[in-house]
C-alpha cells in the first residue's frame, strides 16, 4: 500500500522519492528529478551559444549595478546574493596603478608599490573576513570578499580626484581638498560596507567585526592621502 | 502515605543532582559569576593575600584544565576548532583592555579577566592596530618635525609598515612561545601550583600591548621629555600587568632563577618600546644659537694679543 502510494504520488509531489518501494515485487520507474531552489533564468538556455557581446554585456551590467548598490547604500541584497569579484579586481588594479609614480629618494622610501597594495587589499580581505566567520558570522567567505571589494570604490573615486587636485598644485590648500575628500569617502565606504555585513553577525559581535573593517579602510586611506607627486 | 514518602524522596534527589548539574552548565557560558559556593567563598577573601590568589589559582587551574579539556573537544582541522579561540564578546574584550591598561595591584590579570577562555581576536587586532599607529604615527612625528626645513621632501616611507609588522608580531608570539616553554620546562623540575597554557600567555602579552597605542599616538609630540616620560609611564602600567601574572608562577622556584625571569620579561618588553621609538620616530633637533661663538673667540683673540 505504502508502495502503491508511492508510485502513484511519485509523478507529482516527490519526485526524487519515484524509486523508493518497500515492496520488492513493484518495479519501478520514472526519473529522478532534485528540486532546484531558485530557477534563475541561465538554465532556460544553454550560455554556450550566445553570442560573446552578451556574455559580456552581461556581467558588465551587473558588475555596473553593484557599483551603483555601493554609492547608495540600501538593504539590498544584490550585492550579497550574487557575488562577483571582477569589481574588486577592476577596482584595486586601477588604485594601485594610479598610486604609482609617487616620488622616492630610494626605493626604501617611498610609497607602496603595486605589490605592496594588491597585497594589503587581497590580504586585508581576507583576514577580515575570516575574522568575521570565525566570530560566528554567517556570512560565505566569498560574499564578504565581494562586499569589501566593491566597498573600495568610493576610495577609488578618491584617489582619481587626489590625482586631478594635485595636477594643479601641492600646496596647503590642496592638501586641505585632498583632506576632505578622503575623510569622507573613507566614512563612505566604511558605512556601506557596514551595511552590508553588519546584518549578518551575531548581535553582542558587530563592534568585533567593524573595527577591523575599519582599519582596512582607514590604511588605504592613509595610502591615498600621503601619495606624493614627483 | 508510602507515595508522598516516595515523592519526597524523588524531589530531594531531583534538587541535589540539579544542583550538582547546575555548576557544569553555568560554568560552560563564559563570563557567568560561578555558583559554586567553594569558589564563592574563596572569591570573597581579601584579595591582598597571595595565599589567596594561589588559593584561587589552584581551584581555578584545576577547573580550567577541565573546562579546557571540554571546550576544546573538535579536531585541529576543523573550523570549529579555530572558533573556540575567538568565542568572546565585545564587552569582554573591553574590559580585558581595560584590566591591561588599569592594573589593580594583587590581582592577577589570567584569573581575573581570561578565566580560561584566552582568546585571539585581541592580540592579533591589537598587534595590527599597533603596527599600522606606529608606522603613521612615525611618519606623521617626521612630517613636523623637518617641516619648516627648505630641502625637506616628504615621502610616505611605506617600508616602515613591513618592518614594524615583523617586529612586533614577532614579539608577540616569539616571546611568548620562549617564555611558555621555559615555565613548562621549570615546571618539570620544581612543582609550580600556578601554571599557564600557550595561549593564555599569548594573550597576556597581546592586551598588554595595548598601551602602546595611545602611546605612540602621543609620541608625536617633539619634545624627548614627553617621549620618555610617556616610555616609563606605559612601561610602568604593561610591566606590572606582565609581572603580576607572572611572577606566581616562578615565586616557587629558584630565587634567581625567578627574579632573572622576571627581569628578562621586563627587559624585552622596554627593548620594544625603546627600539620603537628610536627607529620609527626621529630625533626632534635642539637648535643652537649661532652668533655666540665667533664673537667669544674674537673676545679671546684681542685679549690674548695684550
């Protein structure tokens, strides 16, 4: 009886249970289908035959959309469902190029080189979010890299108007510019990375977990605001 | 009759075994006051009284070793493993901060603060916080001080970063690992009562750090009395955090042997912040004046030539 129901069910309410029989004299048949969770629209058709300016138009637009999520942030949940980390790689490649060409009277001297930056940023990433998965966040390890990386974009837009500020002068009025202008984008992208990933941490651990956020930010932005032109 | 007997009988032994169940479960959570009225009552005594400490060291260092053996039961391998050393909230880790940086004389800071459960998140976030303060701190103390100078150029000096991140995550864990086994290495041949696990040392030694931050903030100021002022004044708080947690655990040993320990812990830890300040923060000049000095040996020559 419990086999009869079964087969007969089996078509419409479990699929995936089609070939469970406690009888043994009942064959069965039938395909054994696991329900998806969420059926997004890449499995309508297969992505291998379109062709490649939709592919890359495609992650284009959304790497484009996130970057508009970063300079205002909501609660939404883009950013965190659907990681991607060309942002962040697009992002810190352009930052540690424009801090190059800063002035050094020995090599030991001077600013970061590409290395160094690329290094601190990946790096810092990363310890922070282990730190945070290891305070008991639930957030996946490669979300929190995406969420931190498209944070740095405000830092960018920054350095490109430290870069434009210092072509017309190195005075005290421009450093005063160059003051304000990375102040605030260090407070934006510290707040909207904080909105991102606050939520996902265990209440009496959020201030554990922003503070090094903090820091990460405030090191890049004393990188940007001590980059010197020769 | 027979039943309320036997129903008496049953809540009495239903009340001793929760009583002897409740002790485990309120010592598992982490910063409960334990109920056990033993430890209540030795947490009650002056606590001025070594006796007292080491009383409340052997009940505690019996406990921990149990609590340790419980709490750390998963695998090395697993991620699980590596929670246990970050399972502290953000008041707990503010108030170990505040036990380093206020040291209240005859308390130990192991027993009073970590209390079995040393964690990582402090030392290595205040290692960090330290190194990056230095580094900018170091910069920014350069910046004043040549400022006025015409063939000053400023550079970021960002090789300074990696240098103090070396030294002082070497410190940090370096020392720690000498000093952890050098007492079990004591402990072998004389039975110390006080005995400390790796970490908790690690964690000594990473919140006790923590003055230095406001230190090296503070360093900025060009004056050299004000450095050293502040030098001997964090000094003083650290090392007596350092020494208070450690010399319970060598005063049983060889009197030299202690006071040598003792003197190494503080000596390493002045090195620190001597050699910090003198490679990260350049001297502040004195300048002389100038004028002085030609016109005394004018003065010299015409009364010579008389």
């Amino acid at each position: 009886m419990a086999a009869v129901e079964g087969s007969g069910a089996g078509g419409t309410l479990f699929p995936g249970l089609a070939d469970v029989s406690i009888s043994q004299d009942i064959p069965v048949e039938g395909e054994i289908t696991v329900p998806v969770g969420s059926h997004s629209p890449d499995e309508d058709y297969s992505t291998l035959d379109e062709p490649v300016r939709d592919t890359i138009m495609r992650d284009l637009k959304a790497v484009g959309k996130k970057f508009v999520h970063v300079m205002y942030p909501r609660k939404s949940s883009a950013l965190l469902r659907d990681w991607d980390l060309w942002g962040p790689l697009v992002l810190c490649v352009s930052l540690a190029l424009m801090l190059q060409g800063g002035s050094a009277d020995s090599k030991d001297d001077g600013g970061p080189q590409f290395a160094e930056v690329f290094v601190i940023i990946w790096f810092g990433a990363v310890v922070i979010t282990l730190n945070s998965k290891l305070l008991g966040g639930t957030i996946s390890f490669f979300q929190s890299l995406c969420v931190l990386g498209y944070c740095v974009l405000p830092l960018t837009v920054a350095m490109l108007v430290c870069r434009l500020v210092l072509l017309a002068g190195a005075g005290t009025i421009s450093f005063i510019i160059r003051l304000i202008v990375v102040v605030a984008m260090f407070g934006w992208s510290t707040l909207a990375s904080t909105a991102f990933l606050a939520d996902s941490q265990p209440p009496n651990r959020k201030a554990l977990v922003v503070y090094p956020i903090f820091l990460f930010y405030f090191v890049i932005s004393w990188m940007i605001l001590t980059f010197t032109p020769q | 009759m027979a039943a309320a007997d036997d129903l008496k009988f049953q809540e009495f032994d239903d009340a001793a075994n929760l009583l002897a169940a409740n002790p485990d479960a309120t010592t598992i959570s982490i910063d409960e006051p334990v109920e056990i009225p033993k430890n209540q009552h030795s947490r009650q005594q002056e606590p001025g009284r070594e006796e007292d400490d080491e009383l409340l060291g052997t009940d505690d260092s019996d406990k921990t070793e149990l609590l340790a053996g419980q709490k750390k039961s998963a695998p090395f391998w697993t991620f699980e493993y590596y929670q246990t050393f970050f399972d502290v909230d953000t008041y707990q880790v503010l108030d170990r901060i505040k036990g380093s940086v206020f040291p209240v004389p005859g308390k130990n800071f192991v027993r009073l603060y970590i209390r079995s459960n040393p964690d990582l998140y402090g030392p290595f976030w205040i290692c960090a916080t330290l190194v990056f303060t230095i580094a900018v701190s170091g910069n920014l103390s350069n910046f004043f001080i040549h400022l006025g100078k015409p063939t000053y150029h400023y550079v970021p000096e960002f090789r300074k970063v990696s240098i103090a991140a070396t030294t002082i995550y070497a410190y940090a864990w370096l020392v720690p690992l000498a000093l952890w086994g050098f007492l079990m290495w004591r402990n072998s041949k004389v039975m110390n009562i006080v005995s400390y696990s790796f970490l908790e040392i690690v964690c000594v030694y990473g919140y006790s750090l923590f003055i230095y931050i406001p230190t090296a903030i503070l360093w900025i100021i060009p004056q050299k009395v004000v450095r050293w002022v502040l030098v001997v004044f964090s000094l003083c708080l650290s090392g007596s955090v350092l020494v208070m947690t450690f010399w319970p655990a060598v005063r049983d040993d060889n009197r030299r042997i202690a006071l040598a320990t003792v003197g190494t812990i503080l000596l390493l830890h002045a090195l620190l912040a001597v050699g910090c300040l003198a490679y990260f923060f350049d001297a502040p000049e004195l300048d002389f004046p100038a004028p002085i000095i030609p016109a005394h040996n004018g003065t010299t020559v015409t009364t010579k030539s008389h």
